[in-house]
C-alpha cells in the first residue's frame, strides 16, 4: 500500500511563518507554471536526482537538473485548467498540489522609496490559503559598482492587506555594504501545501499564486 502523508496547512496567523516546499509549483497570473524541485537538500545545496517531471492533465514536461550556482531540478508547463492538480514525480514518490485562488494587488506603488515612505498593497478575501510575502534585491553603489543582495523573506501576512515600509526594508540591509541604490523585486504568495506520497526525494511540497510589484529603494 502507498504512503501518503498530508503535510499540514499554516494558518496564516502573524506569527506563524508560511513555508514554501522543498518541491513547488509557482503561477504569476500567465499562461505557465514553473516548476521546482530542490531533492535530498543539503547545505545550500539540492542532489542531483533524474527523472523527474511535472504533469498537469494531459501535459508531461521532464524537469532536469540545471542551474548554475544552485541547481535543481525545473521545468514550466502551461497552466491549463489552474483548479485541476499538478504532479512533481521522481519515479518513488510524488507530490500533489493545486494551486490556490488567484489574486490581483491593489495599490499605488511608487516608482522610488525614500526613508520614511510607505504604500500599502491589498487584495480580495477569496482564500482561506495563507499569505506571505519575500523580495528579491540587486544593488548600484556610488562607484557605479552593482550586484545581487539575495533577497529576502518578509514574513506572513495576516488579513488583505500588507504595508511595505522603506525603513523596514532599508534596516534589513544595515549589516550589508552601503549602496547608493537597491532595486526592489516585492512578490504578494498565496501558498496551499502539497501532498506527498511514497518515498519521494523532497521533504514538502507547495502550490504558490503570487504577484509582483518592483520599485527603487534609496536610502
């Protein structure tokens, strides 16, 4: 008989954090999912594990291992009816997850934050799914100079609402060099756990429906 173990679902409580799976699908509103699949982690680091593929109705897309500082195993794969399952299989296990309720943020972004700014992203209460929400970051210093800061999780959201404060964002680079400039990459995630069955090489798994927004940080 098949394992199969439901991974409990967060809350979405403020204090309460909102994991994304080792093993994971991602929609951004278009016409294609991507896949992900970090298998047997290790420290800052996924094993390389072939054969494995993401399935979506009738759609079968190989998912190799590929990447270049981390790799892992990827693929994309058209959304198609989003309510129906997607499948990430390595031949001894699986995960099965459906993504969450689409969302659209409401709110004026700003195009350039300065300490003491703010704005305030909203969305409709049609999920019972937990929210959170991450960045990503490059800087530019004064010498011209630029590089990737490595984003960075911002926590869960509690409610249909998120606040983004440039002091917050800012504090969190304190310990980092001094930049002239950070350009921010904000996501919004809707995120429902997976299933996982038999013995599959990820410890979790998770569908995410996300939005983004960008903007310039200055200090």
């Amino acid at each position: 008989m098949k394992r199969l173990v439901l991974v409990a679902l967060v809350t979405g409580c403020a204090d309460q954090p909102v994991p994304i799976g080792a093993a994971n699908v991602r929609h951004d509103g278009g016409g294609m999912v991507t896949a992900n699949a970090c298998m047997d982690a290790q420290f800052l680091s996924c094993s390389g594990v072939y054969g494995v593929f993401v399935a979506h109705g009738t759609e079968v897309e190989p998912m190799p291992y590929t990447g270049f500082l981390f790799p892992s195993n990827s693929a994309t794969i058209a959304v198609g009816d989003p309510t129906q399952p997607f499948e990430i299989s390595d031949g001894t296990g699986r995960a099965v997850m459906q993504l969450p309720e689409p969302f659209e943020l409401a709110g004026t972004v700003p195009v350039v934050m300065h300490r003491g700014d703010s704005f305030t992203l909203s969305w409709d209460n049609n999920s019972t799914a937990p929210m959170r929400w991450d960045y990503d970051d490059s800087f530019e210093d004064s010498d011209g100079g630029s590089g990737g800061g490595g984003g960075g999780d911002g926590g869960p959201i509690s409610g249909t609402s998120v606040t983004i404060s440039a002091d917050d964002l800012l504090d969190r680079f304190s310990g980092s060099p001094s930049a002239a400039s950070y350009q921010i990459g904000l996501r919004v995630e809707r995120v429902r756990q997976a299933l996982l069955a038999g013995t599959f090489h990820a410890d979790s798994g998770s569908a995410v429906e996300q939005r983004s927004v960008g903007f310039r940080l200055v200090p």
